[in-house]
C-alpha cells in the first residue's frame, strides 16, 4: 500500500495513492485506513509523505562505508537529526548553500514510525513502522569535516529529500539501496551489508528518545558517496520504494 500527503483544495490530507486516484483519509494511518472520498490524482498536489516530530538518522551502518572510509566498526549506533525544516518532497530542489565547498548525496532506506515507541523489543519492531522510504541525506561535506559535530553540515534547508510516497509492505530480504548522478550509478548496496540491523537501531534508538506517530528513521548510506554540483540530479532507488529524484539549484 503506499501512503502519502497531498493538498487538495487547500487543505492538506493523508491519502492513498492507486492508479492515477488519491483516496483521501479521514485521518492518519497510524490506527487505520479510513478514506472518505476519491479524486484524480492530477486534481491534488503531492506534499512531503509524512509529518515528523523528528529525523534520526544514522550514521556508519554498512560495512562496505565503513571499509571505504577506513573506519573502525562502531560497537554501538552512532546516531544524529536533521531538522524537519530540512524536509523536500521528490522533485523540489535541493539548494547549494552560499560557502558550501562540496555537497554530497547519501542514499539511504527510511521507516516511519506509526505508534509511540519506547523501550521497543527488537522482536516487536515490526508493530512500530508504518512503512518504508527513501531519504538523501545530502551533507556539506567540507563543513561536517570542519566542526566537531555534524549539525550544521546535515542542517541547510532542503538537506532531507524523502519519497515519494511511504510503502506499507516491502520485502526487506536482499533490499538493495542505490543511488544516481545525471543517471549514472553511484551506490549499490543491500541492508544485508547493515552494521546494525533494522530490529537493533529502532531498539536502541527508542532506549534513547520516544519516537512519535509519523518520525523517520533513516539507516544509514553504503559505500559510492559523492559530490553534487548546481545543475546535477541525484536519484535514490531502493526496491519496491520507486525513485526519488532532486535537482540540485543556485542559493
């Protein structure tokens, strides 16, 4: 099932998305699907697919990046946000900040949170996500080297491409994560290359921190990370999730 966000005669609206139709919902999909009226899909303009409180997001969980930036094998998460003004939909643009020397794209596979979540047992996650996307964690990548911690780079508004819709049912067995500049293949990894797995990082994240009815967790990007310029377009594919695609823009 995918599940989106859509505004529809100025009002903005959980849906489902089949065919060329929106079904629109009475309420989030968090406890249950309700539509209550169906519209063409041209009739609406597609929003952000969900409404966090919060982005986690993690870093160093392949073991092909980890091999590729000659680090060491964390013994636990590494772990950091991005704030939800960050947040684009597939097809916005994705600004170069002014100063920015290098700006990277990280191709990553996101769940949604769908009920409040702490202390979750790992062998219980599956009844926490709503669903499954795609995210680009893009980067400053000279600033990240610059400051001591990494909330500045991951930051700018626009850093947060996620879509383009949220999937509710996805077969994560050998799920391959890829990514690609002006078409050209970049990254491609499984989640089996995971450092973490998805049972370990939403455990130990939600020891940490509450998670919230519609938050993201985003899992981390293998090896093949690389630069955008202003004029480039950078595309995530993850099987099942279809493609999001950004272009990157002048400040």
């Amino acid at each position: 099932m995918k599940i989106t966000r859509a505004n529809y005669d100025g009002k903005d609206y959980w849906a489902k998305i089949e065919a060329d139709s929106l079904l629109l919902l009475k309420e989030p999909p968090f406890d249950k699907i309700e539509p209550f009226k169906e519209i063409a899909l041209k009739t609406a303009q597609l929003i952000v697919p969900t409404e966090p409180q919060k982005i986690v997001l993690v870093g160093l969980n392949y073991r092909d990046h980890a091999k590729e930036l000659d680090m060491e094998i964390p013994d636990e998460p590494i772990i950091f946000f991005k704030p939800t003004s960050a947040l684009i939909k597939d097809g916005d643009n994705i600004v170069y900040p002014v100063g920015v020397k290098r700006l990277d794209y990280e191709a990553e596979l996101a769940v949604v949170i769908k009920r409040e979540a702490k202390n979750i047992d790992q062998t219980r996650v599956a009844d926490y996500i709503l669903g499954y996307s795609s995210l680009n964690d893009v980067t400053a990548r000279d600033i990240q080297k610059k400051d001591i911690q990494w909330s500045r780079a991951k930051s700018f508004d626009s850093f947060a491409p996620f879509g383009p819709w949220i999937e509710t049912d996805l077969d994560l067995d050998n799920l391959r994560v890829k990514s690609y500049l002006n078409s050209e293949l970049k990254q491609d990894s499984a989640i089996s290359n995971f450092i973490f797995s998805l049972p370990k990082l939403l455990a130990f994240i939600s020891s940490i921190m509450t998670l919230k009815p519609g938050d993201i967790v985003s899992t981390g990007t293998p090896s093949g990370v690389g630069s955008m310029e202003v004029g480039d377009r950078v595309s995530i594919e993850i099987d099942g999730l279809g493609l999001l695609s950004n272009t990157v823009i002048s400040a």
